[in-house]
C-alpha cells in the first residue's frame, strides 16, 4: 500500500475561492482561498513565490486581523503558481461576506507569537 500523508484537522475544510491580494517583499500578487476553516486555509497565489514553511503571515479581513503560520508550500502542482496551507494560531477566521478587501502580507522577520520566546 502507497504512503498516505493524512492530516489532522479538527473539522472539514469549506471549499470556496475568495479572491484576494498576496502582498510579498512589496509586490501586490493576485491570490484566492482554495478552501478554508475555523482552524487554517489554503491559497493559491498566481505566481511562483519564496514562502518558507513556519513563516507567519497576516491576514487582513474586512474587521480583524489573523495571523497565520505557513504549514507546507507546493509549487509542482502548477508551473505558474505556489499552493499554500496555512494554520490559524492568533485571531479568529472570518471570512463571511469578504470579497476584495482581504489582503494577505508576510511578516518579515517572523514576529514572535504571544506566549512565544
């Protein structure tokens, strides 16, 4: 039998493509939600980009601001794309009713987390 990589969520994911901006080292990069819970989401950013896995990145909704750690990265899926999953460990996820005013920013130096040393 094949290795399986099979992984631990809490609840199911809810597949919706919420378009948004992926702002990287200035650039503003076209970006969507593949599909998202309470917990994490994962995103499609439509251009090859340098995402290391544990970095944390901001979420910008429409009233809160979330903070994210990258949990894997795959550029081989598409040659013109990174696909990322992305794990909630500051703020709550609210993604209802956001359409454009969603941005998505690294965070570089990666900022240390309450509780974090």
């Amino acid at each position: 039998m094949p290795d399986q990589k099979i992984e631990n969520r809490d609840e199911a994911r809810k597949k919706k493509e919420i378009p948004f901006i992926f702002i990287c080292k200035k650039r503003h990069l076209d970006a969507s939600t593949i599909d998202y819970s309470s917990n994490g989401l994962s995103i499609k950013i439509y251009k090859k980009v340098s995402l290391p896995v544990g970095d944390i990145v901001s979420l910008h909704t429409n009233d809160s601001v979330v903070k994210a750690k990258v949990m894997w990265v795959k550029k081989e899926i598409d040659p013109h794309a990174t696909i990322a999953g992305l794990k909630i460990v500051e703020g709550k996820l609210n993604l209802k009713g956001t359409r454009k005013n969603m941005s998505l920013t690294m965070i570089s130096p990666p900022l240390l987390l309450r509780g974090e040393k």
